[in-house]
C-alpha cells in the first residue's frame, strides 16, 4: 500500500449537531491504478476517519446510491476512475439537494416528485392473470426502453440549473419515468400525466440546458424525455380544446 | 430508560427488495383494511435485487412443462430441494412473472409480441424471462414504482432493524433504529415477514454489494429460529477478478465459451461433470471446473491471481449490444475488457446462499407471527445449489405467499402486552447509544471484518476440507469474542455509518458462524458443499437440511428431513 | 464552495427531522463548462428584447412619415447598429443551431399511429425552411419581391 501513489482528497463534511455550515477536510490517500472514487472514499472511512458518512452499496454502477460531486461534476463515484482525475480531488454531496450529513443527501424530495407523474401503468381495465402477457413488439418495447433505464441517481438533478432555481420543477428522472410509462404501449395514462406535466412542476420549466442528459451514467437522455413530453402535453391540450375528453382514446 | 416513539401498523415486512415489495402488495391486495409496513436499511431501489442481470425462470414456450421445470429444479438442488415446495414454485412461476408484466416489467420480446426466453444452466429448455441483461433492475423498479400506487404500504426508508421483539413466544414488532435520526423507533406489527436478502459480504469476494450483511437471518436467528442449510454457498463461476462484479450466467445462456490459458473449452474437452450441457452446466459444477483448471496450472496470469476466460468474441457486436448491453459496459468499465474483440477474465466468485432461515411452504417459522422470504429464507426451493434465474422468481413466488400468510396470520392475532414490548425497544436504544463511538480495546472494524472474510474464503470456499473449516469455525468464535472490544470513532447521532456498519458486522459474524459450523458437520458433497476429503454424495447419512440454532455455548447443529416428491435421488450428471 | 441555490430546492413537503445544510448550486454554473454555452444561449433573450423594441419603435416611425422613416434607417446604419445587428444575427444562429440540434430527440416516438421521420430528415427539413424563409424575407425587403 505504501509504495503507491497518494492523491489528496478534500471531502466536504458536515455534521448538523456540530458544524454550523459544511466545510472540508483532506485526506491523503494511497490510490491503486484501478480504483474507482468510491474505493478511496472506503479506504478513508477504514482506516484515516470512521467518522466520514456516505452512500453505496452495489459498486457496479446499478444501484444509484453513490452519487456526488467530483471536482465539480456530477459523478457516480463508483463509476469514475481515480486514474482519470488529478493529484487533488474534491468530492462534496450532490448539487441542488439540501445536506443530510457529510456527503449523504435528503432524497425525500425527489420521491414526492417522482409518486406526482404516477410512474405505473395505468389501464381502464386490468387484464386478468389467466390472460396472459400483453402482447407488445420489440418496436413498441424500443419506444420506451431507454427511459427506463433511470437508476434514480440523482446526478441530472445536481447537474440542472432549473432545479437549482424552481422547486417545483418536477425534474429529469420524474419526468422521464412519466414520460416512460405515458409511452409504454399498455400503458393508458398519458393524457392524465399529460395534464400533470403542464401543472405546478411544468415541464415547461426546462430551458434546453441538456446537463442532465450529459451527465447521465445510463444514458437514459432525459432531456429528449423531458422535451418530448412538452411536445406531448401541448398536442394534448390543443386537442382538448377541440375535442371533449371522452371523444380521445 | 428512555421512552421511544412507537409506531403501529398490522403486517412488517423487513427489506424492500423483490421479495419485500412482493410481500407488501401481497399483503395489502389480499386484505383491504391491513396497514403495511416496508421498513428497510436503504431506500428500496438501492436493494440488491437491482444487480440481478440474467433472468427470471418460468414455464412460457409449448415445448415446456411444469414437470420439467421442476425435475431440473430439483436435479439442480442436488435432491436437496423440498419437492412439495418445488411444485408450487413451478405452478406459480408463470403467473408471478405475467402479473409483473401487467405491472409494467420491460420484458424482452420475440417478433410476434409474446415474452422472449433464453437458455439458463441447468434447464433442459428455455424458459428464461429477461430484460436485456438488468433483469433484476427492471424487475426492481417495476415492483417499486407499482408499490407506489398504494398508500396503505407505508414506507420507513433507512430504518436499520435491529431486534425483533417478542412477547408470549411471539413476534410483536421490531426495533428500528433510524439511520438519519439516531433513534430507535418501536414498530409493533402482529406478523413480521424478513426479506433482507442473504449475507455475502462474509466473503472477501463477492458479487454481493455492500448492504448484503445477512441482517434478517440473523435477527431470527437471535430469537431461536434456526438457520437451514447454511453450508451452501453458491459460488457463480463468472466474476470479474478484483471486484467480484458479476458477469451473468446469460453470456453463457447466449453461447459464451469459457476457456482456460489454452484457449481451450475445457468444459467440452474434459469431464467436468457437466456433460453436454458444456457452459450451461449447474453453477456448482462450473465453478468447480475453473478452480481445477487454475490448481493445474491452465489458469490465465492476472494482477488479481489466476482466472479463466469468458470469450463472447464468436457473438458479434449486433448480439453482445441488444442481448448484453450491460455486460459489455461493466466489461469496460471495471475490467478494461471490451467482449465483442477480447476475452473477459472470470474467476467464481461468492453470488448466493441457498440456506437461510428456516421456514415452510408459507414462509412461516417456528416463531408465530414471524415469516421470511426471498434469499434470507431456505423454504427449501434450491437445496444444495441454485439453478440461475430460478431465485428472483423465488422472491416474487415466496414473497407473494409470505405477504398473504402474514395478513392472515395478523388478522387472527393480537398485540401483546405494550409495556413489555417497548421495553425491549428501549434497551435497543440504549444499546446503541453506547455503541456509537465507544473506546473499547481499540479493535477496529475494519480489520475484524477483512479477517472474517479471510476466515471464510480459507475454510468456505469452493474446495473444503475438515481442518480448514474446524480452524475457520474458532476463528469466527474468536472474532465474535474480539468484536466485544471494538472501538469506534464517529460519535455523530445524524447519520452515522459506523455504528450501522458495527451492527452488520455483529450481524455478519452470526450468520458466519452458522456457515462454517454447518459446513464443518456435512460430512459429503453435495451441490456447492464440496469437500476434499468427502467427495462422494451420501444419501444414507447426510440426505437431510441442516439446522443451526444458536447457543451461548456454540451453535447447536440438528437435522431436518427433506421432503422427497415424485423424484428420488440419483446420480446427478449432465 | 458553490453559491446557494434555492432555499427550497429539492426541498420535501415537510422538513425531515434533522437540520439540514442548505442546497448549493452546480459548482460551475453559470460561466464554467458547458454551462458557458447553455448561459449565452439563455442571455440572448437580452438581445432579442432590445430587437422587439427596436422593432416597435421602427412601426411607431412608419406612422411619422416618409422622412422620419428616412432618418431611422441612416440612422441604423451607424457602426454601434450595425455592431448590434451582427450580434443579433450571431445570437440567433446560436440559438436556431442549438435549438435545431435538440429536435430530433423532442420528437416523441409516435404522434397517435404516425411515426416521425427520422433524425436527419427533421434536421434537413427545420434547415430548408429556415433558409427558405429567409430567403423569402431577402427578397421582400431589398425590393426584389414586391418590388
């Protein structure tokens, strides 16, 4: 362990029974040339300071826990290579989210936002089990596959400005996942979501920055989501006008 | 003593995993008026049941049946599995995975719109349901997002269990300590149904992710409930070397090669056992198969020791991108490997417990009101060695069953005496605090748990021997002892991580114990318990489950018969 | 440390139980990596502002007469105008760039049974109209058309 390179880690830390705000603390720590961030912060928690608090758990990039940011960026940190960044890391808890502790971020809001866009396949009438499978083509699965993907990181939230700004804004992943299911094709919601999508967490809000699509670990684009549900929500409020409610599918 | 806050709901379910979710619609769509608790240590999509990547098995195409699926369930167990328990699972499968399907799971598809299968080890036929290659993610996030629609479960996000509490010989409740407050809340319920997954982080290498401490077999455990089976562990023959990141059994499943330093097919070119079957041969086997390849000296040099080769070169880019998509990500990322032109590096890697708490067809223990499911539970469905895909079937079969007998069970109950159940809460409390950034004899944490793990890789791995496991079984004995005198240093009430991680080390050193000592008494080899010195199957002596009951003078190991069906044991080849 | 954002952002319904720190905005918004581009293409808004009142003003000059409208047009034809113009040209190449680039991707994937086309035929067609149209207007004011 000793003959490998250190690279200095300053962490934000912050414990709300004793520090008035958040502040930093550096850490030297020897790093393998295949360590991923998450293996130095580990390292740091074992054996500098068990005092220090993060999230993780899978390792592997699927379970969405470990998000924060480094040197500035949005990051899965189980994801991103020590070997890519340089001699001094900051690694501080994700923007636009209010502070738990240390690098652990309140994650009660995005929930409320995500429950909003009823992220299920809502249908008139529920198909019996005896039934069987719905019948749905590898075209109509590619419509909304790669909305799906959504690991719930967090990441484009940290990385949006609207976020930054309006609270209400339902954000990237929520309005992904509604989008994702309003395009699933037993799904028989949209025009419900639709009306969400143009109420208090307007999707409107979004101004075309594409950070979140950016910095996305799964690729999961939600600022095509996002876009495609304003297009989405204004063909459903103009054929509103014209038609009664009843007379659409 | 201090008063905690007590809470009050009918049904708990412990762990928000694929079996906890399952459990929890369970339980609230068969009774309208139940109130369900989902209290788990992580926020529900965090569960480890997202990293599951290949498939989820059942009965689909007309060339299968029941029967069959059943037969190479039971083959796989090693004629360990319980058959009773088997034909319910086999029966259920299909409707378990159709009605997740209604709740929006991205099943892969064939042309003409029916529910794409793809070829597993072990099973004579396809009959694998997958979601390109995150099944366990999509299978996850379905039941969360679904879950959603019902008020009447009611969620405590990073609640870490960390007793049950009984009263009159029943399960009342748990005590919970909430990760971001500090404190230790009473949660009375009248059934309490453990889906805590299984505890694979008593290995040094795993596939498991770090939440994976076996909490709930332990919690049971503690109060007298026996562990079953415990000495099997399944070890997955493709984990990337260093990280013990899983490298799903459909690269095989979609005509992946594994080849040792030669480049040769050594499951093909010599007898592993596995017949015809090559790379889609038991887990158990395979795994065997590359630890003798490397002990000849055809493993393949890597900076994490030897390993073998997974070569998807032959596949083709169009294939490895639609039907492995994450496989190739995961080979890039954390391997430097891109599959569709290189070799990946594999070496088995701890994946699985077959054993876990000791329940029936219910889900009930010996304990009333207290159920388990999914991974932390041994009904048994996977005896001796786990067929792939079969186990996230397994939560939602076993999860679904559990959720029900629990509200039923609820309904026909009663609460306990209050006082004496939030005292037991309340002792947790103080138990706690005293815990949190205490100096003791300055053992640290983490050197405890690197040398458990190191105890278990020597004494339980793929190959076991007697004295290995008898020195493995004093040394989790002396850790145990040792683990009395850790010293912590985060003394924070908000959020603290290290007295969580001192209490799933506790957690994890019981469940450790029962590893060893069980494999210690199995005197044979069966399924993923093999043994150097014991290599044949004995269906005379050992053609039984093993119990583990804890004991302050050390584990008490008794038996248990296994329920034989339609199909009586015989020599298990492919 | 980065500069605060909105008190409430992220923020749940009701306040969790521990006290917690505020949120702080990306650390390189506004001027820092690609927030740099995304920043500039929300600023032009400030040009497009000072256009409408320019505009506004030129229909106001219409009602004054043939030489007030005389004056106004030497008048545009000042350096700092022409500097203002050719920022408001650059401006909206930005913005018409940027903002065609996102289309392919804001097509939802079908508009009830019709499917969109695909990505580079929308980029081709959103780039004819565009040149058309401003071909059209060329033509209009210099006297071509409608001479």
């Amino acid at each position: 362990m000793s003959d490998l390179p250190k690279k200095t880690f300053v962490v934000t830390r912050f414990d709300p029974d004793q520090d008035e705000a958040p502040r930093t603390e550096r850490y030297e720590v020897p790093c393998h040339p295949d360590w991923k961030v998450l293996d130095a912060l580990n390292y740091i928690k074992d054996e500098i300071d068990g005092t220090l608090s993060h999230r993780w758990s899978c390792r592997m990039a699927v379970c969405g826990s470990c998000g924060m940011q480094v040197n500035g960026e949005p990051s899965l940190t189980c994801k991103q290579p020590v070997s890519e960044l340089p001699d001094t890391v900051e690694v501080a808890p994700l923007a636009n989210f209010p502070v738990i502790r240390d690098l652990v971020v309140e994650l009660e809001g995005f929930l409320e936002k995500l429950k909003q866009v009823k992220p299920w396949i809502i249908r008139a009438k529920e198909k019996a089990v005896e039934e069987g499978t719905h019948s749905q083509s590898p075209a109509e699965h590619a419509e909304f596959k790669q909305f799906s993907m959504c690991i719930n990181c967090m990441l484009c939230y940290a990385a949006c400005p609207v976020v930054a700004n309006e609270p209400e804004f339902l954000g990237p992943a929520a309005i992904a996942l509604g989008h994702r299911y309003s395009t699933d094709s037993r799904d028989e919601g949209a025009a419900e979501r639709n009306e969400i999508f143009r109420g208090e967490g307007t999707v409107f809000s979004c101004s075309y920055a594409n950070e979140c699509s950016e910095v996305c670990p799964k690729h999961v684009d939600p600022a095509a989501a996002v876009n495609q549900a304003k297009f989405n929500a204004v063909i459903d409020w103009a054929t509103g006008l014209v038609l009664p409610r009843g007379g659409r599918e | 003593m201090s008063v905690v806050e007590t809470l009050q709901h009918d049904v708990l379910i412990v762990g928000g995993g694929a079996a906890g979710l399952r459990a929890a619609i369970a339980a609230v769509e068969a009774d309208p008026e139940a109130s369900v608790a989902l209290v788990s240590k992580v926020y529900p999509m965090r569960s480890h049941t997202v990293s599951a990547e290949g498939g989820a098995a059942a009965v689909a195409r007309d060339d299968d049946t029941l029967e069959m699926h059943g037969f190479d369930t039971v083959k796989g167990s090693d004629f360990l599995g319980d058959q009773d328990v088997i034909q319910y699972f086999v029966e259920q499968a299909p409707r378990e995975l159709t009605r997740l399907e209604h709740w929006g799971c991205p099943w892969s598809r064939n042309e003409d719109g029916t529910v794409a299968t793809r070829a597993f080890g072990g099973m004579t036929t396809k009959r694998t349901w997958y979601a390109a290659d995150k099944v366990g993610f999509h299978m996850l996030h379905s039941l969360f997002q679904h879950s959603l629609r019902f008020d009447r479960i009611v969620r405590y996000d990073e609640q870490f269990v960390t007793r049950l509490l009984v009263d009159e010989g029943q399960v009342r409740g748990v005590a919970a300590l909430d990760v971001r407050e500090g404190v230790v809340r009473c949660i009375r319920g009248r059934s309490v149904v453990l889906c805590t997954g299984g505890g694979g982080k008593i290995f040094p290498f795993t596939t498991n992710g770090n939440i994976k401490t076996g909490d709930g077999m332990a919690l049971a455990y503690r109060i007298g409930v026996p562990l079953k089976d415990m000495e099997f562990v399944q070890y997955h023959p493709t984990g990337l070397p260093g990280t013990g990141i899983l490298i799903t059994e459909a690269t095989r499943g979609e005509g992946g090669h594994v080849k040792n330093v030669d480049g040769e097919r050594f499951l093909v070119t010599r007898d592993y056992g596995v017949g015809s079957k090559a790379e889609l041969g038991p887990r158990d086997m395979i795994s065997r198969a590359i630890v003798q390849e490397i002990e000849a000296g055809r493993g393949v040099d890597g900076a994490y020791g030897e390993h073998a080769h997974l070569d998807l070169t032959h596949l083709g880019e169009e294939k490895i991108d639609s039907r492995l998509p994450m496989v190739r990500e995961l080979c890039k990322i954390y391997a430097g490997v891109d599959p569709v032109y290189e070799p990946i590096p594999i070496r088995p890697v701890v994946h699985y417990m077959m054993g876990g708490v000791d329940v029936d067809i219910e889900g009930a223990t010996l304990v009333s009101g207290l159920f388990a499911a999914g991974e932390t539970a041994c009904v048994s469905l996977n005896g001796a060695n786990r067929l792939g895909s079969n186990s996230l079937t397994e939560c939602l079969v076993f999860g679904a069953r559990s959720g029900e007998a629990a509200v039923a069970f609820a309904r026909g109950s009663n609460d306990g005496a209050a006082q004496r159940i939030d005292e037991q809460a309340a002792a947790e409390q103080a138990r706690i605090d005293a815990l949190r950034g205490r100096k003791r004899g300055g053992e640290k944490l983490a050197t405890l748990r690197n040398e458990m793990q190191g105890a278990m890789e020597r004494g339980c791995g793929v190959y076991r021997e007697a004295a290995s496991m008898q020195q493995t079984c004093r040394e989790i004995a002396e850790l145990q002892a040792r683990f009395a005198e850790v010293s912590l240093e985060d003394t924070s009430r908000v959020f603290n991580t290290e007295v969580v991680a001192a209490l799933e080390l506790a957690n994890m050193l019981d469940v450790a114990e029962t590893v060893a000592n069980a494999a210690a008494r199995r005197n044979e080899s069966r399924g993923a318990h093999t043994r150097r010195d014991a290599t044949a199957r004995d269906d005379v002596n050992f053609l039984h489950h093993s119990l583990c009951y804890r004991d302050d003078a050390g584990p008490r190991l008794e038996t248990k018969p296994v329920t034989l069906g339609r199909w009586e044991p015989e020599e298990r080849k492919y | 440390m980065a500069r605060p954002a909105h008190p409430e952002a992220m923020a749940p319904a009701k306040p969790g139980r521990t006290r917690t720190a505020p949120p702080h905005r990306p650390p390189k918004f506004p001027m820092q990596g690609r927030y740099r581009a995304y920043t500039l293409f929300d600023a032009t808004g400030a040009v497009y502002l000072l256009m409408g009142f320019g505009v506004l003003h030129a229909v106001r000059t219409l009602g004054d007469g043939e030489v007030a409208w005389q004056a106004l047009l030497s008048g545009w034809a000042a350096p700092l105008y022409v500097a203002f113009h050719l920022l408001a040209l650059v401006s909206v190449l930005f913005v018409g760039v940027r903002f065609f680039r996102l289309f392919p991707k804001a097509q939802p994937p079908r508009i009830g049974p019709a499917k969109p086309p695909p990505g580079p035929v929308i980029l081709g067609m959103l780039y004819a109209v565009w040149i058309g149209v401003t071909a059209l207007f060329v033509g209009i004011l210099s006297g071509g058309i409608f001479g």
